[in-house]
C-alpha cells in the first residue's frame, strides 16, 4: 500500500475521508492524486498533506495504480468518457463509490476488459467507521480485490457480496441505515421528553443508549436476541415496551421499509443505466 499510486476522481466528502484514512495507514500523501472542478475542494483535501490536486481528470489517472471514481451518478458517463483512453493505458484498477451506477454501465464507458470493483460504503465512512460492501467484475484479478478491499477498509469494515443484485439489498441496509438509527433515537428522545425529560437530557441519553448498544454487538460475540433477552426481565419494564413493539408489528414494518429502499435502488439503476 505505501507504495501504491492512486488517483481520485472527485474530491469530496467521502474521497476526502478515504484519503485521510490511507494517510493514517501510512499511505504516502504524495503517493495520493485528486482531480475535481471545485477549487475549494482541493484546497480542503491539501490540508490532509502534500496531495496532488488538478482540475483535469486525466491527470489524476496518470501514473496511477488505482483510481477511485467518488463523482456523483449523473456526471459519470462523462467521467469515463474523459478517462477512458487514460485508465487503458495506465492499466489500473478502477473502484467505483458512485451509487446506483452498474458494472455494465461502467464497462461501457471505460471498456469491457478494465477491472473494476463497485463499492457501496455509508456516511459513516466520513469517521472512518463505514460499512462497505463489494462487487468485483470478471477483469478483476484476486490481488486487484484483495487491494480494493485494503483501500476501503480505511474507512470501516469490508465484505463481498456474490452477486451484483445483492448490492440493492446493501444500499437498504447498510446504506440507507444510518437514517433509520437516527429516526429511532430522534423518536427516542421525543418520547423523552414527552415523558418530562428535558430536551438536551432526552437526546444524550438517546445517542449514548445507541452508542453502548451498538457497541457491545460489536466488541461481543454474543447473538443480537441474546443480547435483547439478557437486557429484557421477565415481567418488566423491557418487556413491556418489547410486547408494544411486537404488537405494532415493527419487524414487519422494518422489512417492509428495507424493501422500499431496495426496490427503489434497483430502480434508480435501471434509470441511470
């Protein structure tokens, strides 16, 4: 890694947070290249270290062994156009971040025989504690994913999906998740308030309670219903609010809603494809 080339397309938010997580690996900042029309852009991304910014796309794709395409869907097809005949000549790996855009769209623009990994990551790979899952065409060699993978776990934990489809399931999970964690701790803490707690008291408890839940899944190797059921006494105030959960049918609603997600992300695909 420390002494792979990479160049990015698009310097924003979430190229940015990739960025700064390989700095932090010890990926040399000058081994690092970015291109992006917005000047503000590079000059937020030259505070992480000596990147090599330009405005001119291809010139972040020369001398790279990898390039990371982090613009948004819309815009592609002109990226690829523009990089097309750079990425051929460079030979690289291109990881594509840009949500709904297909391995089939992507070939198209860039060429059947380029390898290419799509990664679905989640905002919170902006502090470097995402979850990202990949899909790898046939052009991509084992090392080429193994480097994909390295890439992107800069940012949070990594897993591979077996077929391109799944990754509709990813963008309702992991993706949109976030915002469902955030809704129910926003209910969390109206409720609280609503129970005669004060605002600011409702909501730390809220984020904390989230926080402490979510870490001890993830430090432990204790199933999630296990863990419901050593918090949850018999009789008690856990299980009274559990059996109002189970009676408004929450798993149902839950599913239903990651379905909507799902669908609508096939959708999307459809469309930009």
């Amino acid at each position: 890694m420390k002494h792979l080339k990479i160049g990015f397309i698009g310097a924003g938010n979430m190229a940015r947070s990739i960025i700064g997580g390989l700095i932090e690996q010890g990926v040399p900042a000058s081994n690092l290249r970015a291109s992006d029309p917005s000047e503000e852009c590079l000059q937020q991304l030259a505070l992480l270290g000596p990147v090599v910014t330009s405005v001119e796309n291809r010139e972040a794709v020369q001398g790279s062994d990898v390039v990371v395409l982090a613009v948004k869907p819309q815009v592609m097809n002109a990226v690829t156009s523009d990089i097309r005949e750079a990425v051929d000549a460079q030979g690289a790996l291109v990881i594509s971040i840009a949500a709904g855009i297909t391995l089939s769209s992507l070939e198209a623009g860039l060429g059947t025989g380029t390898p290419i990994v799509r990664c679905m990551p989640n905002t919170p790979a902006l502090l470097r504690s995402g979850a990202t899952a990949l899909y790898a065409n046939s052009a991509a060699a084992a090392e080429q994913r193994e480097l994909a993978e390295a890439i992107l776990a800069a940012v949070g934990s990594v897993c591979w999906v077996e077929e391109e489809s799944m990754l509709d399931a990813v963008t309702a999970l992991s993706g949109s998740g976030p915002a469902y964690f955030f809704l129910f701790m926003e209910a969390m803490s109206a409720a609280g308030e609503q129970l005669g707690l004060d605002a600011e008291t409702s909501r730390s408890l809220a984020i904390q309670t989230g926080l402490g839940a979510c870490q001890m899944a993830a430090e432990g190797e204790v199933e999630l219903e296990e863990l419901r059921r050593r918090v949850t006494s018999p009789g008690g105030t856990t299980a009274a609010a559990l059996q109002s959960f189970e009676e408004a049918d929450l798993r149902g609603t839950i599913e239903s809603a990651m379905r909507a997600a799902a669908a609508r992300a096939a959708e999307m695909a459809r469309d930009m494809g």
